[in-house]
C-alpha cells in the first residue's frame, strides 16, 4: 500500500524530508489521539510518499519492522521518546520536552524503519484538498510515478 506523509518542516524546525532522503533518518513514529492512519494501516514494504506541507512531493522511502502500541499515560510517551530519541532525529533535552508536550496526550503511536530512500528527480505538486497529514491507499498520478522513473 501507498500512503502520502505531510510533514511541516517548520514545525520542528527541521527539515525531515530531506534527513529521510539522505539516510540520515531511519526512523519513524506517528502519534495520534484515535486509531487513524498510520496506526495498524501501515505494513511492512509500504511507500511513504513525502509531501512538504503546501509543497511537493519530494521523494519516497519504503517501510519494514512496523509496530503500534497503545499508550496509557503521558510518562509512556516520554518512555517511548526517551528509549528512540537518536533514532527519531530529536538532538537534545529541549527538543524532546518540545515534542513531548506536543504528545503528551496523545494515546497511540504507530513506528517503522525506512530503507531504500528514493529522492523525485523533480518536484511534483498534487491535489490535496483536506487537513490530514496522513493518507492511506494514496494512489501516485501518473506524473508522481514517472518522477520517480
């Protein structure tokens, strides 16, 4: 299955697109407060396609070693923050609390690794008119699949 990620590199001031890209990221993780995508829709050898927010497409990485966990307290997202902080691509103790308090509340997290990381090799825009940061079944155009030729 693919699936389209938005991520907001102001956000965290990070740019995680590129740091996936690059190889330089491995990790993944999503929160969320109910059982939404990625949370048990995300399987092993799965395509994220990476989406800047309000930009374009800018790449994919396949998925494998996914997991979910239900989270019953705040001090659990800590504990999962804590265990993967390298591997999530959080530098030091501000940056975790950040990403903490953004969290914190939230009660399930699905997480993977990334391997094969495939940068477009040009910039392409899609048509996305809802909210949501995470669409599973995401079907490529055909202009998103001859990108990554």
């Amino acid at each position: 299955m693919n699936h389209l990620v938005i991520y907001n590199k102001k956000l965290f001031g990070k740019d995680y697109i590129a740091l996936m890209l690059s190889g330089e990221k491995t990790f993944g993780s999503k929160f969320t407060t109910k059982r939404t995508a990625p949370y048990q829709k995300l399987q092993d050898g799965d395509y994220l396609y990476l989406k800047e927010s309000s930009g374009p497409i800018r790449g994919r990485v396949r998925v494998k070693n996914v997991a979910n966990a239900a989270l019953n307290d705040p001090e659990e997202v800590m504990t999962f923050l804590a265990t993967h902080m390298h591997d999530i691509g959080i530098h030091d103790e501000a940056h975790l609390m950040d990403i903490w308090q953004r969290n914190a509340h939230k009660k399930y997290v699905c997480y993977w690794a990334m391997e094969s990381p495939e940068p477009v090799h040009y910039p392409v825009s899609v048509q996305k008119n809802d909210r949501r940061v995470w669409v599973a079944g995401y079907e490529p155009t055909e202009e998103v699949s001859v990108a990554f030729l």
